[in-house]
C-alpha cells in the first residue's frame, strides 16, 4: 500500500464519486477505479458499495476515513515540519494566488507582504484555485487565495472580496450597447477554458446558461485568456468574465471585445483566503499571520 492509495480513497470518499473525484485529481475514472480495487484487495475487505447511479462507503471504509485522513495529514506536513526542525531565522511562508486577481486585491496583498517581511518571508505560488486547494490540504502552502466557493474537510475560509461577472461579447456586434440580456447569449456560442483552469463557480454558470437556453459550447484547451478574446472577436460566441475594468482581467482586453453586465442575471465570483485549520492550532505564529492576513486585504466594504 503506498500513501498514493489513501490518496485516492480519500478522493472518492469525499466525493461519493469516482468521475468526481478522479477530476479533482486530474486523472482518468478506470486507473482511479483500479487503485481503489487494488487497495481493498491489500486490506481485505470492501471499501465502497458500487452501482451504476450512485457510491456509498461500506462499513470498512466509514471507518478507514479518518484513519486515511490522519494518515495524510502526517504526510503532508513532513515539508514544513522539518522546516520548522530546522528552524530558520525568518521562515518562508508560501502564499497560493491564482490567475485573474483583481488589482485592489493584488494591492492588498502587496501590502500584506511587506508588513509581514520582519517576521517571515511570502513567497507567492501560483495555480488555479483547484490546485492551491490541493497544495493547502497537503501542507505544501500554509494559506492560499482561491476563487469560491470551496468546500473541503479541515479547510478554513474567508472571504475577502465579491467581484461582479458581465458577457464578453464581439465589439463589432454590441457596439454602444450598455447590457444584455439571456435570451441574445441563445444563439450564440459560450467559449470556455479547460475545466482545470476553472473555478467551481462556473459549474453553477454552466447549469444557469444551460438553463436559459444556451446549449452550444466551445473549450479552448490553451487556458490562455487572449485566445478565449481572438475567438469572440470573430463573432458568433461569448464568454463570462470578471466585470470591473479595475480587474487583472482588463489588460488582456482589446478593442475587438466588449464586457456587458447581464441584465436579468447577476454572477459574481468571490475570492477568499483558505488555510488548514489543524495548522493554526498547531503554530500560533501562522494563526497570527493569517489574522494579518484578514486584516490587511478584506474588502471594508463587506
């Protein structure tokens, strides 16, 4: 049995769902599903009750759960425990921070940094929200900022700013025009990056759109923003992104596009700070730094 093994079942348990959780693991259903068989064969006894519709724990695997998650937890933090053995004068902290940050935020945190430069070294590691999530559960980031919402086991967040969502749409197409509505979005095509690069609020996007009549679907597999414009640009398709010109966003528009609010829907998508709750009770110094962190980059408007 390997920790990959705990990995996995954790994955599944949590999801009760193995194309579920085989996506947030960024790997195919049928390997996922192997590792899992061949766990229940090393440990003897059957882990998930399967059928076509829907997975359930056994008994077996109701209590494996919170071994497996202790388990893990001990693994993960083999990395900054040894830094802490170590013991450095001013240790490094590692911030997850993901694409498309707005400017105000990306200005808090500046901020934030040099604050708290006499105490420790931030350093920023990038990555989608999916990805920083990973990377806080396993201890390899003491807090990241992510895109909501998340729901996790032992994962703490705060939300620290709501960003409003309008259509990218082709210039040439709504020059002049203020809004749009749902119903003109029908007849056109919603340009998309690859889910990994995706935070979970589009899933509600995608049920919300599809529910309103909008059923045609492009997936640009680049993850580059400029591509998703070059594409609306031609006409004929459109995309959902952040709606403040002040958002990191703006940079990456031109003139060939435009971004509408709709009118008879309102998203937003929210960014928090997430971080592992059993760290905090673990090392006083992160609880404080996380303070800070609330401190130095929530919206006072909120």
């Amino acid at each position: 049995m390997e920790i990959f093994h705990l990995r996995y079942f954790v994955a599944v348990a949590e999801k009760l769902s193995f194309s579920g959780a085989a996506r947030s693991l960024h790997m195919a259903t049928s390997p996922l599903s192997q590792r899992i068989r061949d766990l229940e064969r090393e440990l003897g006894t059957v882990l998930f009750e399967r059928d076509s519709h829907h997975v359930q724990l056994t008994e077996s695997g109701t209590a494996l759960l919170p071994i497996a998650r202790d388990a893990l937890s001990r693994f993960d933090d083999v990395p900054w425990r040894l830094r802490e053995a170590i013991g450095r004068h001013r240790p490094v902290v590692y911030l997850g921070v993901p694409p498309g940050l707005h400017s105000t935020l990306r200005e808090r945190l500046t901020v934030f940094t040099r604050r708290c430069a006499e105490v420790c070294e931030l350093k920023r590691w990038p990555g989608g929200s999916r990805e920083l999530l990973l990377g806080v559960q396993r201890g390899e980031l003491a807090m990241a900022l992510v895109h909501l919402p998340v729901h996790a086991e032992g994962i703490e967040v705060f939300e620290l700013m709501r960003e409003p969502l309008g259509a990218v749409l082709p210039a040439a197409d709504f020059a002049g025009r203020e809004a749009v509505s749902l119903h003109e979005l029908v007849g056109l095509t919603y340009v998309r990056p690859v889910a990994r690069m995706l935070p979970d609020y589009w899933d509600e996007l995608e049920a919300r759109l599809t529910a309103a009549g909008v059923h045609r679907r492009m997936t640009l597999d680049t993850g580059d923003y400029g591509s998703t414009a070059e594409v609306i640009a031609n006409g004929g398709a459109f995309a959902i992104s952040m709606l403040d010109p002040k958002s990191g966003m703006q940079k990456l528009r031109d003139e060939n596009i435009t971004v509408l609010p709709i009118q008879d829907f309102s998203p937003s998508l929210a960014t928090g700070l997430i971080w592992r709750q059993d760290r905090t009770e673990e090392q006083p110094e992160l609880h404080e730094l996380i303070a800070a962190a609330k401190g130095s980059m929530a919206d006072p408007m909120a």
